[in-house]
C-alpha cells in the first residue's frame, strides 16, 4: 500500500515533469520563430547590421531610423567601410547586409549574392568654388586622372597645377568613376587619396587647384560641380540621359532576405522609403 508521502513525492514529481515538458516546448516554439518576428504581438524586433559603401551610408542611416521609429524593438546599426568590404561582409556574415555604390564585379557574381537596388546616384567632378573652370568634357576629366593634363589653363583655368583627389582602392564610388569616366585605364599614382566622400570634399575645400569626384549625395555649396559637356549633375539630367555619370546604389544579402532584412529592404523599397531616397537626393528606381 502507497503511503501518503509517497503519494505526495510522485504528485510533485509528475507536476515537475509537466513543468518541464512545458518549459522545454515554449523553447521549440521560441526557436521556429523568424528572424526578427514576434509571433505574439506581431511586432518586428531583433537587431540588423548593414555595412559597406561610405555613398550608401548616409541613405541608409535616415533609412533605419526611420524603420526604428516604426519599429521600436528593432536596432539597425549602420557602418562605413567602402563597397567590397560590404560585398565581403555580406559573404562571411559580418553584416546582415553589404552596401554597394556599384555593379558587382565577376568574383562577386560567382558567389551568387542576391542584389537589391535601392536608388540610383550621380558621381559629380567637383572643383573649388575659386575656380573658373565651369564645364569639362569627359575625355579632359579622364585625361586629367591618367595625368595627361596636368595644368588648369589647359582646360580654361588659370596657369595653375591640378590637384589630382582621387577615393581608395575598394571604394564604391572609385569603382565606378573608373569604368564610367576611365574606361578602366589607370587612375595617376601622383593622385591624392582618401578614404571617404567627407575626406575627399574636404580636400578640394582646402586646395584652389584641386579636382575630386563625389556621389552626389554629398554636394554641398563648399565645392562646385562643373557641367560635363554641358550638362549640370543633377537628378534631372541624369533621369534625361544628358549626365550620363551615375551609378546604382545596392544593398547586397548572402541569400535571398528573410525575417528581420527582408522586412527593412521591404520598407525601403516602398513609396515611404522611396520617397526619403528622393528627398536625401537620390533617384528614385
């Protein structure tokens, strides 16, 4: 016969069991959830890194947080880097997401990213406002980064040597600044180089004579964009095809987005997110 502290002992003994099974199958059910979906309030949350290209940057900062104040349980951490390292921070899984200025090139291609356009991106010549240069043809821009022309009365200036700002190796908007303008022909080892839109603006600010590139994104009244062959880097002329130096602005996954990425590129795509790439001075795709 089961005394009665037996009977107490395989009472609790069988509500410790049920206690568990039950812990243990709220844990399942936690780890079928999607990335960054709350299955009870139906409210995004989790966190999201997007890295790479210094030209994509500043969109995807206003981007992210205006998809945080929609999103409170949502944090987006938003990196610089330049267009391959967000390319290879996407591969090996640093970055949710790699931001790229640019076309992928062949070896990126083979590792079967997925490539989603965000916006597209005029590439401006810039000058310093002291400058009486107001237009170039492209073959000049071109000549003067292979270091063929190398003083500004050549092109219409003043008896000055040109200061030659050029951005780093890797950069997004380098990238295609040498296949739209260089044909893929060298850039002058004599050129200045740095390693962001900022730092290279700042340098045409600082030098009368110098001559740099800038996503247009980042022209401010500091430094003057010339026409090239008569045409004003403008959103405008771009979408009329009569600037012809621009570029896509893509956002780069591993895979095909899900969960918590899919959601953000999602919102960036729509009419809102479209209409703050217009706004920060991008072209709408």
């Amino acid at each position: 016969m089961t005394s009665k502290k037996t009977s107490k002992r395989i009472s609790f003994l069988i509500i410790g069991l049920l206690i568990a099974a039950g812990f243990i199958a709220g844990c399942g059910q936690q780890d079928n959830k999607a990335p960054g979906d709350n299955q009870n309030s139906g409210e995004l949350t989790g966190t999201l890194t997007i890295a790479g290209s210094t030209s994509v940057q500043p969109f995807s900062e206003v981007l992210a947080e205006k998809f945080m104040e929609k999103n409170p349980g949502v944090q987006i951490n938003v990196q610089g880097g330049g267009s391959s390292q967000g390319v290879e921070a996407a591969i090996s899984g640093v970055a949710d997401i790699g931001a790229a200025s640019r076309e992928l090139k062949d070896e990126e291609k083979a590792k079967n990213l997925v490539v989603t356009t965000l916006a597209n991106d005029g590439i401006a010549i810039v000058i310093h406002p002291a400058n009486r240069v107001n237009d170039l043809r492209q073959e000049e821009v071109k000549n003067i980064y292979l270091g063929n022309i190398t003083n500004w009365k050549n092109v219409g200036g003043e008896d000055e040597p040109i200061a030659v700002v050029c951005r780093e190796d890797g950069s997004g908007t380098r990238g295609a600044f040498e296949e739209l303008v260089m044909n893929g022909e060298e850039i002058s080892d004599k050129a200045i180089i740095q390693n962001s839109n900022g730092a290279l603006r700042t340098t045409v600010v600082g030098d009368k004579n110098a001559i740099g590139f800038l996503s247009l994104a980042h022209i401010n009244k500091e430094v003057k964009a010339v026409n090239i062959e008569g045409a004003a880097a403008t959103v405008e002329n771009i979408k009329n095809g009569t600037y012809k130096i621009y570029r896509p602005l893509n956002y780069v996954t591993k895979t095909a987005p899900r969960g918590l990425a899919k959601a953000y590129i999602d919102f960036v795509l729509s009419d809102e997110g479209q209409a703050i790439v217009v706004e920060e001075g991008a072209i709408s795709i």
